[in-house]
C-alpha cells in the first residue's frame, strides 16, 4: 500500500522529467553565454595590461623567458598568451610569442595611440555593476569631480579620440572658410586641448583659448606642454558665473556637458565677432535612439554614479533641462544665429555649424 501510495507521485516526476519547459529558454542562455563571454574577455585584457604581457611582448619571447620576466605561473600564463592569441592580441611561432601589430599599437604605454586608459576608464565603469543591488537600493555612487577627471576621464577622451574623431572633427571645422580666416578660438570645456592643438597645427594665424574649470585645465597644461603647443592658453572659471571673453572668431565646444543649455546660448552669442562660428559636437538622443533597446543598458550606468552639483537626465549622456535637438537649434536662431549645417557623425551625435550674422 504504502508503493502504491507513492506512485502517481513518481509518475508525475517522471512526466516533469521527460516533458520540456513550454518556453523556449535559448535566448536566455544565449544572452547569459554571450554576456560571460564578454565578462571573460575584457578580465583577460585587463588582466594582460595589468601584468605586463604586452610590455614584456613587444620583443618575441618564450613562455619561459615572459613568466621569468613577469614572476608568473607558467602554466597559466601560457593558458592566458592562448586566449590573447585567439584574441588577435598576440602571435605565435614556433614556441615564440609577441604582440601583433594592433597590440603594440594600441594597448603598450609607450605608443602614441595607447588606448590603456580608456580601457582601465572603462573598466572602472563596468566595476560599479558588481554593486548594483547596492546602488539600485541606496543610489548612485558619489564620485569626487576633481579625482574623477584627473585620474580618469580626460587621459581616457584624449587617447580614444585620436583614433579618427579628432581628425574627422577637424576636417569638417576647417574647411569652413570661416575658420580658414580666424585669428581667436575659443574652446568651450576643451578639457585634454588636443582640438585646440589641432586647429592652431591647421591654422598659423590662429589663437586658441580653453576654457575649463580649476581641477581640469592643469591637466590641460599636460598636454600643451607635450605637444608644445605655443599658440594655445588656458582660461580657468565657470561657463555660467564668469565671463567667456570676447572678440572671438570661432566658439568650438565637444561634448560639453553644458552644451545643451539654453543660458549658454547667449553668452557665446556676446563673445563672437559678426561672422563667427559657433561649432558645437553634441550627443542628442533622438527618435531612433528611443527605438534601440541596448541604449537602456547605457542609460542605466550613467545613472550609477554622480557628484556634487551633477544633475543627470535619465537618458545616457544628458543632464536635467538638456534642450532637444530642435529646441536647441530654434533657441539659437532665436538669439541671432544662422544655422549653416547639422551633420550627422556617429548614432546621435551631431556637429551644429552656427554663424552670428548681426
């Protein structure tokens, strides 16, 4: 009696054993492979950064020799030069490794497009999310400005930039023949300076400003003096209390975070000569934006950090009372401005080419 008992219930084990779910589960674990393939990745190029592979790798060496010189386990340092090399991150003959050429070129400290800090930049971005149920629960991280742009961002925009958005940028700015007849620049949030750089390189007769805040335009000086740039200056203040100058040929200004602010707009109006260009590259999340459900994930980590004063939007890149693509090109014919063109760079990022003409 007692087997008896138990048997509808074995049946209807078996039943769940044999019979699968009614929803298909591969494109969730499809999503789960995808993401821990990706987790894994950028934990080995962190990982080969942090240790030296790359650096120990510009010459060829055996695994021997590279763990010697790195005082690594062999076994699985050899394991890790495997996966760079499926990577395309290092190549092998024989039982001699060394970086390729995309290794040398941009992950060694040395080269002149070293993309180091953007990566470490972006891995300190991604190691918020090991704490997101932290922050979902008690809020965005808060970040000191002054640590945050020094240590991180600006070395990580500079570098990342000269892998072609300085260049197409400034192809488009100097074949307005506007800009070709400049003698002042100023560069609104310049930050790391290399646009000014660029231009004053492109333009002899140009005199270039970078306007930026107290705990940023010291690392503006960094990079003048390294690229010694002689016709570039530095004006230390605040886009919103203190003056901007006057005088100026052109206004140019990257992603600045004020660059979507209607009280700005007249500021930079007073401060250009008749004629002037007002340039402005800016992220404007529009329609097709809305449409792309992967933006969610980028609006998500914007949103997980923050510092004093900063007032975020909700969307990726955008801050509160951020002004539309429309609303800002109307506010600017509102105050004077032509609009000469708006041209579509990457995704929703759009260069205005503004001009005062009375």
């Amino acid at each position: 009696m007692h087997k008896m008992h138990k048997m509808p219930e074995m049946t209807e084990m078996l039943n769940f054993l044999l019979k699968s779910p009614g929803t298909d589960s591969k494109p969730l674990i499809d999503m789960i492979e995808e993401a821990s393939d990706g987790f894994r990745k950028i934990c080995v190029l962190n990982t080969a950064i942090e240790i030296g592979i790359f650096e120990g790798l510009k010459l060829p060496r055996t695994i021997d020799e590279l763990s010697e010189t790195l005082k690594c386990d062999r076994k699985l340092l050899s394991i890790l030069c495997e996966v760079l090399r499926d990577l395309n991150l290092v190549s092998k003959r024989g039982e001699v490794y060394q970086n390729t050429e995309i290794a040398n070129e941009f992950l060694t400290r040395n080269s002149a497009y070293n993309q180091i800090p953007f990566i470490e930049h972006r891995i300190k971005n991604l190691s918020l999310w090991l704490e997101l149920s932290e922050i979902v629960k008690k809020g965005p991280v808060k970040l000191e400005a002054e640590r945050f742009f020094s240590d991180r961002v600006l070395d990580s925009i500079a570098q990342n930039s000269l892998l072609g958005e300085i260049q197409r940028t400034v192809g488009i700015v100097s074949s307005y023949s506007e800009f070709k007849t400049a003698k002042k620049l100023l560069d609104l949030g310049g930050g790391h300076g290399l646009y000014s750089i660029a231009f004053t390189a492109i333009n002899e007769n140009l005199q270039a400003y970078v306007f930026d805040l107290p705990h940023v335009v010291w690392k503006t000086k960094e990079y003048l003096q390294k690229f010694k740039a002689e016709r570039v200056s530095v004006i230390t203040g605040n886009f919103f209390t203190d003056g901007l100058g006057s005088g100026y040929d052109v206004v140019f200004s990257s992603y600045n975070p004020s660059g979507k602010k209607e009280e700005l707009i007249p500021k930079i109006y007073s401060c250009l000569n008749t004629d002037g260009l007002y340039i402005n590259k800016q992220y404007f999340p529009e329609n097709e934006r809305t449409q792309n459900r992967k933006y969610s994930l980028l609006d998500l980590e914007w949103n997980l950090w923050t510092f004093d004063g900063m007032n975020k939007g909700e969307k990726a890149y955008t801050f509160k009372n951020d002004l539309s693509l429309a609303e800002y090109l109307k506010k600017l014919e509102d105050v004077g401005f032509k609009i000469l063109d708006v041209i579509g760079i990457n995704r929703d990022d759009k260069i205005i080419v503004a001009k005062k003409v009375h």
